[in-house]
C-alpha cells in the first residue's frame, strides 16, 4: 500500500514539474499547425486478402475555427508552458 501511494506521489510531482523550452516548442509548433485550418487524410489502396480500400479522416482545431493566427497561438502556447518567449521561430506546414 505505502508502494503505491509513494509511485502517486512520485507521479504526481513529475507532473507538476516545468517543461523544458524545447518540449514546449514542438508542443505548440503541432497547435499553431492546427491552427492553420482543416486537415485532410486520404488513403487508398488494394491488397491480395480484402480488394480494395479506401479511408479518409478531416480534422479541425477550435483555434482555426475562432480563425486566430499560428503565429499568435504558437507564441501564447509557449508563454503559458514556460512563463519565457519562444527559443526558436515556429516551423509550419506550407
């Protein structure tokens, strides 16, 4: 019982403690690309077993939808992780 409470605890405090800079930018680097509006996945294909197949996914994030700039979204998301401004300019899709 001590065992499991103490892996809790220890838990718990890796969680609270501070994301690096880095770790912070790739986090919010995959937000402002989403902030970029709707992504679209297709896929298709044949095999031997089924015969064809094709499948299709459309994602959307609430920041394209309210329509705010990557670059603002990229910049606030690291000030709330780390409290500091970005290290490193934001890569985004073309």
């Amino acid at each position: 019982m001590r065992a499991v409470t103490l892996l809790c605890a220890l838990a718990t405090a890796a969680a609270c403690s501070p994301i690096t800079p880095e770790r912070a930018a790739d986090r919010c680097e995959e937000r402002a690309r989403a902030a970029q509006g709707p992504e679209v996945g297709l896929t298709v294909g044949a095999n031997s077993n089924s015969g064809g197949f094709a499948e299709g996914s459309i994602s959307i994030s609430s920041d394209a939808l309210r329509g705010l700039d990557p670059l603002a979204v990229y910049e606030s998301c690291v000030m709330n992780l780390t409290g500091e401004p970005p290290i490193r300019p934001v890569r985004l899709r073309s």
